[in-house]
C-alpha cells in the first residue's frame, strides 16, 4: 500500500510544487489551500504524513499540528515554516511535529525528511500491530478448557490480573504455567511493558544470580562488561520465575529481598538499584515439603504463595480433551501452513486412551506431528506419534464400545469417548465423598443441580457409593 501525504499551503504553487515532486516518488498525495479544508480530508480519509504551512488563515498550521495529535495520532507532521521562524518551528517539534523545513526549501532536502518520517511513522505502525497481534494470542480468554478446574484457573486470572500481587502457578509439567503468565501479564496495567522469563534450572546459581541481578565488569572470569539483569529489563513490567522450586538457597534470600525492599544489587557491585517489577513464580515441585526439608525458604515461599493458581493435569480434565484436540488442530494447521483436517473416529480414540504424561504440551506437540504427516482427508492413526500407534493402544481407545456397533461419524465417536470419561470421573467423586451428591459436586466444581442432572442422563445410583462406604 501506497504511504498517504496530504500537503497544506494557503499558496497554491507550492501545493502543486510538492504534490508533483512526492508523486513522483511513488507517494499518494492529496492537497488542501487551508487547515480548515485539511481537517475536513483527515476526518474522512488516513493520512500516513501531514506537510504544513505553519502560517496560514485563522487556523494556523500550529492548530492544525494540535488537531492531529489529538485526533489522529499516527499521522506524523512536518511544519513548513518562514525564513526567521526556527524558535517556532522548535516549538512545533515540542507540541509534536516530526520535523521542519525552511522556505524556501531544498527538493531534497524535503524528500529525504519525508523518507525519514514515513520510515519511522511505519515502523511504528509495525510494533503496534504485533503489539495488538501478542495481546490477541495470550489473552486469557484464549487459555483452552471448560472443565470446573479450568474454569477456576480462569476466574482467578480476571481477578488478579489487574492488581501487583505475586503468583505463584503450580502444576505438573506442561500444563500451561508460562500461558498463565502470559495471560495475567497481558491482561494487566503492565502490558505495555516487558514479559521477561527466566528458567531458573537452566542456569548454575552462579549463572542464574548474574542472569536475575545482572553483573559489573570483572565481578567475575567472562565478565568483560557490566550487564543488567533480568530483574533491571522488567523494571515496570512483569518478571516469570519458572521452575522457582530448583532455586539455590542463597539466591532465594536475594529474591527475598528484592520482592520485600523493591531494590537489588549486581554481582559484584554495591550500589543499590531500585526496581518496580511484578513477580510470577510457578513449580512443578511440593514447596511446602522442600520448606520442611530445609531445602526452600519458608518465608519466600509465603511472599510468591499470595495469589495461588494451581493447572490441573490433563487426566484430571478429561472433559476438556475434545476441545483442546479441536484448538490444537486448527492452531497447527494455522502455524504450519496445511490445510485443516478432522481426526477419524480411530484416532481420536487413541488420543483420548493415551495418557499424556506430558499433559498439555504433548498433546499440542503430537497433533503438530500428525498435521505434518497427514497425507489423506483425515488424520488417522498412523499419522500419531509411534507409541500411541500400537494395537493395545488402539484397543484400549476402543474399550467401552462394548456391544454397540462401530460410530458412523466422528461426532458421535468423540460423544461416546466424553461421555465415557464424564461417567468415570462422576462416579470416582462420588466414590471417594461415600455418595455424598453436594461433597461430589463442590470438589468438581459444579452446581448439585447440574450433577444431579448428570447422574439422571447416565442413570447412576448415588445410593450405591454410599452402600459400598457403609
């Protein structure tokens, strides 16, 4: 797309001038003889660059520099302006404007500041699309599941998202601990500001304390220059602590310190650097236990626990499977470039049989298999990753069709696998609560009208569970 100029002069010649020197540099440009008649255009059409006189008739290029910054604050502005009015012209470039040009001016000159101008005005336009494409990607709403736990992790995330308090997301290993970062982050006042992550058993202490708190030049052997830490790039943002639990001791008293006092200092340094960053912690790991053992500080532990958002793994959601498959399907056929294709009735047993010890991100990695694989209209069994492609598995994903006969479509496959799992899970609940319908019903996160509806349409006998527990 062409880059929009609209020139403004109250001199007709040097519209004309202008408009035939950037036409015939591939700019699209429009004209108006007065800022009343360019406020007119810019309310109608958009303008990547306004060029004005700043004198002009009772609305002078000053207002119109105004008019646009309030009203159209992407478009940049370059003031024309007399010969003996530079203090005016840097007055201009305090209210806004993105440059100057004296009369009279030189053709080159002017195309060489419009490069300039529209260079900057686009790389602009750029970092605020992939702003606006990031925020699309990691809102929370985007975070999958419609399964009771799900649904908490998703109540507590609009909570918390727009205050300053510490979260701590606990969960098995790869069940989405970094998205919930994302989402909060994202959701929050801070979102303008940087996201930065650290793993913290990817480094030594040693490493992990230079990466966290940065390091002054020969703090240490390679430390040829002095370097901020991860805790100084966040400063107004948001700061994720992964893997928290496999933090060295002495380094937990420094990440004490610095959600306590607000300050940090760098390796090797003495002076004190004030910062103001959110803090995000998650673990796969018992942190209660490694405090008892001595082998996690129980007061860190107190200060990261304050919001506590805790990711189920993905056998205890097995409701949510169907739908996770469906977004992780259309998200790999999107990211790879293939064309979107159905699972067939086989392989979506198999998916659901497995049991993804890799929660998550097993599933998302083996579907992103299965869609590079797939040579036919549908994925079928073969295209899985090899462990699931076994006539055990397959069997097992074909267990509890019983008697009935094969399903006919996919639809009613993957209704029979659900409703299989919703059986299970309802009758385990009710099983450990010795059939207490209300117990059942808190701990899965659902309405005793809703469960009692479930128990109806799968016609299970409560009574039963307590018979057993007598």
């Amino acid at each position: 797309m062409k880059q929009s100029i609209l020139v403004v002069d109250d001199e007709r010649a040097i519209c004309i001038a202008i408009s035939r020197l950037l036409k015939a540099r591939g700019y699209e440009v429009d004209t108006a003889q007065s800022a009343e008649s360019a406020v007119e255009k810019l309310e109608q059409s958009v303008f990547h660059l306004v060029i004005t006189d700043l004198s002009m008739g009772k609305m002078s290029g000053m207002d119109l520099l105004e008019w646009v910054k309030q009203h159209a604050p992407e478009t940049a502005v370059i003031m024309i302006t007399a010969y003996g009015s530079e203090k005016t012209a840097v007055e201009a470039m305090k209210l806004g404007a993105s440059d100057y040009v004296p009369k009279p001016f030189d053709n080159d000159e002017l195309e060489l500041k419009v490069a300039r101008v529209l260079e900057t005005v686009a790389e602009k336009r750029e970092n605020r699309l992939l702003r606006e494409q990031v925020e699309s990607t990691y809102r929370f709403e985007n975070l999958v599941g419609k399964s009771p736990s799900m649904q908490r992790v998703f109540d507590v995330i609009r909570r918390v998202a727009d205050s300053d308090l510490t979260v701590l997301v606990r969960g098995p290993s790869g069940t989405g601990k970094e998205l919930v970062a994302n989402a909060i982050h994202y959701n929050s006042p801070r979102r303008s500001k940087a996201l930065i992550k650290v793993n913290c058993a990817a480094f030594s202490r040693e490493l992990v304390e230079s990466e966290l708190f940065g390091h002054e030049k020969g703090a240490f052997t390679g430390a040829t220059a002095t370097k901020e830490g991860k805790f100084e790039i966040a400063d107004g943002g948001t700061l994720f602590l992964d893997e928290i639990g496999d933090m060295a001791l002495e380094t937990q008293a420094k990440i004490l310190r610095v959600l306590q006092e607000k300050e940090l200092e760098r390796v090797g340094g003495n002076r004190t650097i004030k910062v103001d960053v959110r803090v995000i912690a998650a673990t796969n790991q018992d942190l209660e236990q490694k405090a008892k053992e001595g082998t996690f500080r129980e007061d860190l532990f107190y200060r990261l626990n304050v919001v506590p958002i805790l990711l189920p793994s993905l056998r205890d959601r097995p409701g949510d499977m169907p739908l996770l498959i469906a977004h992780f399907l259309e998200k790999a056929a999107d990211r790879l470039g293939r064309p979107k294709k159905g699972l067939s009735p086989q392989a979506m047993r198999a998916l659901l049989a497995h049991e993804w010890k890799g929660n998550v991100r097993e599933l998302e990695h083996a579907i992103e298999q299965a869609v590079v694989l797939a040579a036919g209209e549908e994925i079928e069994v073969e295209d899985l990753p090899s462990g699931m492609t076994s006539d055990a598995v397959v069997a097992a994903a074909g267990a509890g069709a019983g008697d009935r006969d094969e399903p006919a479509t996919f639809k009613e496959a993957k209704q029979r696998v659900v409703e299989g799992f919703e059986r299970q899970f309802i009758e385990e609940a009710l099983q450990r609560h010795s059939g207490n319908i209300s117990k059942a019903a808190e701990e899965m996160g659902m309405y005793r009208q809703h469960l009692q509806g479930k128990l109806s349409e799968y016609e299970i006998d409560a009574s039963v569970y307590r018979k057993k527990k007598s």
